[in-house]
C-alpha cells in the first residue's frame, strides 16, 4: 500500500494517524494476467488503485468486438463510475492486462473514509479532474486527429505504454484495426 499512500502524498499532506485511518479503508488483491475485477451485468462496488501492473476497460460492441475505454497503469484509478454512483448492472468489464496489485475502495468504505479524513474529499476531485481531462484529451484524438496522427500522439505522450500493451488493445483503444496499426507503426520505424 505504500504506492497508494505515496500517490495521495503528492497531492495533499498527511499526518500518521490519517495514513494509517486510510490503510485501514483499502484492500489489497492480486491478479492474474486475464482475471476480471468486474464483468458485464454486474454492478461496480469499488474503485481500484493500480499499484503494480496493467487493467483496462471495455465493452462488447454489437458487432461482437471488443471497444477498450481506459487503460489503468501504476498510480491510475479505475473504475465504472455511473455504476458504482447509481449501484446499478455495469455495461464494461474490468481485467487485468498483466498480473496486477491493485488497492480496492468499495463504495461504503469510501463514503467512511471521506467522513474520517475530509482532505481525501480533495484528492479524490483532484483525480476526477485529472481523469476528466484525459477522457477530454480521447475525444480529441477520436475527432480531431486522423488515424495516424491519434497513434503518433498517444505514443509520444505515453512510451511506456505503447511498449506494455498488446498490439490488438491499443489498436481497439484507438479506433483501429490491428493491422492498420501494424502499418501505421512500419511507416514510423
């Protein structure tokens, strides 16, 4: 846990007993590469830390594909959010990309911490801003950007990733066929 608390650090400032009152809200689990923190139908009870590892998020189109939303790397939040809000059957499904530690917050246990250490109230807007900004930042590159252009930008905002995340995934996060990345990525090496 002590990704997660060095994270919250960096955006507000922590006594000793509020690190501890937060440990004690979280929960550690460890997954396995393809092993699913939520599926289709279910509803969403938590929000999820990466500590180590990759998830992503995605949905089945009609078609029958697989249209990735998010990705989660360290130091990211995932989660559904109108879900876990509403409590209500979540259309996505969450799985681990690569073995995975992930810190889980369910929405009770949130709601107490919240009460117990009010400047998490801060942080937690801090990275729905944060995470706001970046959903921006995707619609951007679905509207504004060609195909090629989406990839050139996304790989050189985020390296670590392009080089972590299967092929076929980044193609579905970014709206194209696995080989039209293929050939996109030929053109630029």
């Amino acid at each position: 846990m002590d990704a997660l608390i060095a994270h919250i650090k960096k955006f507000i400032v922590l006594s000793s007993d509020e690190e501890h009152e937060i440990q004690k809200h979280f929960k550690i689990i460890t997954l396995k590469k393809k092993a699913w923190l939520l599926t289709e139908g279910q509803i969403c009870k938590s929000n999820y830390f990466v500590e180590k590892g990759c998830l992503r998020m995605y949905y089945i189109t009609e078609k029958g594909t697989e249209q990735i939303t998010q990705f989660a790397l360290e130091n990211w939040w995932l989660a559904d959010h109108m879900s876990l809000m509403m409590q209500k059957p979540s259309p996505f499904f969450i799985q681990a990309v690569e073995d995975t530690h992930v810190a889980t917050l369910d929405f009770a246990k949130q709601e107490e911490l919240l009460q117990q250490v009010p400047k998490m109230e801060r942080y937690f807007r801090l990275m729905m801003q944060r995470g706001f900004a970046a959903m921006q930042m995707r619609v951007k590159y679905l509207h504004d950007f060609s195909k090629e252009e989406a990839y050139m930008q996304f790989s050189a905002s985020f390296p670590d990733f392009v080089q972590r995340v299967p092929q076929y995934m980044l193609a579905s996060y970014l709206g194209l066929t696995p080989e039209y990345l293929s050939e996109i990525r030929k053109k630029k090496h």
